[in-house]
C-alpha cells in the first residue's frame, strides 16, 4: 500500500485543494455510431425537494473566482484572481457581496490553505515570502461577516496539509493543526492555540499523522510502507485499518477510499470501511473522485466522468454522487467543467470564462 503524498504548506497549489484540475482527467469516451449511453439516476429524481444554490460574488471585472469553502448557502470563502494574473485574494462572499481579505502578488509567493470556520469567524494560515525571500506560515483569522482580519501567530511550525477539512480543525475552544518536526519523518508535531488567540501548544507524537474527525488521527501520506492506522488523541489507542495491498489509500475514522496502485487504474473507485468490511465498488476507471476526505458526511462520494469537449477546448464533466446508502451513482449536472467538495458541501462551475457561473449543493439535505 502507498498511500497519498501529503501537501506541505511550501509546496500547495495557490487554488488549494478543494477545487480539481479537471483537464488531467481522462480523455472523454465518445460513442460510435447510434449508441446510446445511459446516464445514471438525477438528484431530482432521487431527491426531488432538494435545490442546489448560486454562489454570487462582485468583484471587479474580469476577475476569476473559486471556492474553497461553503459556509452556508449565503456564505463562502475562496480565492479571486485578477484579470491579468498577477494578484490572487482571499474573498469572502456574504449574500453576494464579496470581501476581500487579503491579496497577494505574484512575487509574494503567498498561498491561503486550511480555511475553515468556528462560529462566526473564519480561520486559515497564510505564507508569504519575507525580506529574505523565505516563505513563512501565519495563522489567521476575521469575522465572517464584516471586520478585518488579525494575525493569531507565527508559531505555526511547518504545517502539513492534504486538502482535508480537518487540516486545521476546531474542537470545542482551540484550533489544531498538524505541523512537522524539522526533517524528522518518525515525530509528528500537534498543534493548538485557542479560538481567542494566545500562546501555541505543541504535542509530540511518535509516527506520522494527520488529523481527521477528533479525537482521531490517521495514518499521513508522508508515512510510505507504514501500515494505515488510526490514533485516539484521547487515549493513546491505536488502532489497525485493513485495507488491500497495492492501492493508493484515503482513510478517515470510518471509511477508506481505494484507487489502483498502476497507471492502467482498471479498477476504478472503491469504498470501504477502515475495519476491512463493507466494501463497494463506486465507479470505473474514467471517473475520478474530487474530495480530499472519503465518503463525504460518512455517506457520499462526489465523482467527475468526462463527457465531451467543447468548441473552445473545455472539457466538460459530469458530476455525480456515489451513495453508500443506495450503492449507486446519482448524478447531480451533467455538463460542468470546474467542481469540488469538502465538508458538507459540493460545487461545481458551468460555462467557461464570461459565462462561468458557480453552483452548490447541501448534502444534508440529501435524505
């Protein structure tokens, strides 16, 4: 088994990882002749009172937006690029109306990663590149709805980040992160600080790990030939997960996400739980999993399939829910180039460039 590589804060994509680069996926199927491809069931005819929601924002013209993260269905967070592709924002949207918190330039070398919320305010940590031309963490935080933002602490180690909604996570008061311990990869380094700010405590932990539902930890993907495992933060218990040989896992406390260890990826997408049992088979070869974290709210596994090009050169995708509940795929749009999932949410893009138009779905509504 060889499980994920982590994604270290000096090394994260700017439009960070809820958000997938869809033009790495297959190339879309085309039919020959009169077939006729059947799709699977809809959402509206499996969850007929459930409505996705419009993202709105006002920024300025020619400016391309992302999200990151769905508060609730009137508030987002993400990230904004301008019109010429030298600047990049930290935006929250508040009924449509869009705030910028933080901007940087190329140059900066600054990234916003772990975004997440508690209450009424946001938290992220932030790098920037100093006068040294170091590229240095900071823990962040603002109000969700009006206010500026205030910097909490540089004492943020060097945190590890795999795009989870657990990469930086609030537990009752405090806020804990996953950090390494210099180039040790034997020490994992837990973080915390309170909600409120002050001083940084740090919790040494033999092995490597990354947070998942508290109090668990699970096994990282820095840690390669390393068992996959589950750690109580509480009571030191460890506990084995059984999953197959040769297969790039994704675990939290309840349920793994198997893909093919080969290019060839002949087996498509697999569900199981960490205990070894339970396990289903979710999709093919040519669709891919968007979430960071498997099975989505312990029950959903959001899916790209491609499904054509268009005259412009955009792939389009169809974007599809496995259901654990159901065992099947039901699918959510037909035609979306641009999705991703994280939390209790999912979303996705339609059109392309002016036309581009963002959607999202509360998978708690899915009953």
């Amino acid at each position: 088994m060889r499980p994920h590589r982590p994604r270290h804060w000096l090394g994260a994509a700017a439009g960070l990882a809820a958000v997938v680069t869809l033009l790495a996926l297959p190339t879309p199927h085309r039919p020959t002749g009169g077939t006729t491809v059947s799709g699977p069931a809809t959402l509206a005819t499996v969850w007929p009172a459930t409505r996705p929601f419009a993202l709105h924002t006002t920024l300025a013209a020619g400016s391309t937006y992302t999200p990151t993260l769905i508060v609730d269905p009137r508030t987002d967070v993400g990230t904004a690029t301008s019109a010429d592709g030298t600047q990049t924002s930290l935006v929250v949207n508040n009924g449509g109306t869009s705030r910028v918190l933080q901007t940087r330039t190329l140059g900066d070398g600054g990234l916003y990663d772990a975004i997440t919320v508690a209450g009424t305010r946001l938290f992220w940590i932030q790098s920037a590149r100093s006068a040294t031309g170091l590229v240095k963490p900071s823990l962040w935080s603002a109000p969700t709805s009006g206010g500026s933002p205030t910097m909490m602490s540089t004492d943020v180690g060097q945190p590890l980040f795999t795009g989870s909604r657990y990469d930086l996570e609030p537990v009752d008061d405090r806020l804990y992160w996953i950090s390494a311990d210099g180039d040790r990869t034997d020490v994992t380094q837990l973080r915390s600080v309170a909600l409120t700010g002050g001083p940084v405590s740090t919790r040494m932990l033999t092995g490597a790990w990354r947070l998942t539902a508290w109090p668990w930890l699970v096994t990282a993907p820095s840690a390669p030939n390393t068992p996959p495992r589950l750690l109580n933060v509480h009571t030191g218990a460890v506990t084995p997960i059984r999953v197959p040989a040769n297969k790039l896992v994704t675990c939290d406390q309840t349920w793994c996400r198997l893909i093919p260890d080969d290019q060839t990826r002949r087996d498509g997408t697999d569900l199981v739980h960490a205990d070894g049992t339970d396990r289903q088979h979710v999709a093919g070869k040519n669709s891919n999993p968007i979430a960071n974290d498997p099975a989505l709210l312990g029950r959903f596994e959001p899916m790209l399939t491609p499904v054509s090009r268009t005259l412009a050169g955009t792939s389009l995708f169809r974007l599809s829910l496995y259901d654990t509940r159901r065992r099947a795929l039901v699918q959510v749009a037909s035609a979306v180039s641009k999705a991703g999932a994280q939390g209790d949410y999912v979303w996705w893009a339609t059109g392309d460039n002016e036309t581009l138009a963002w959607h999202a779905l509360d998978l708690r509504t899915l009953r």
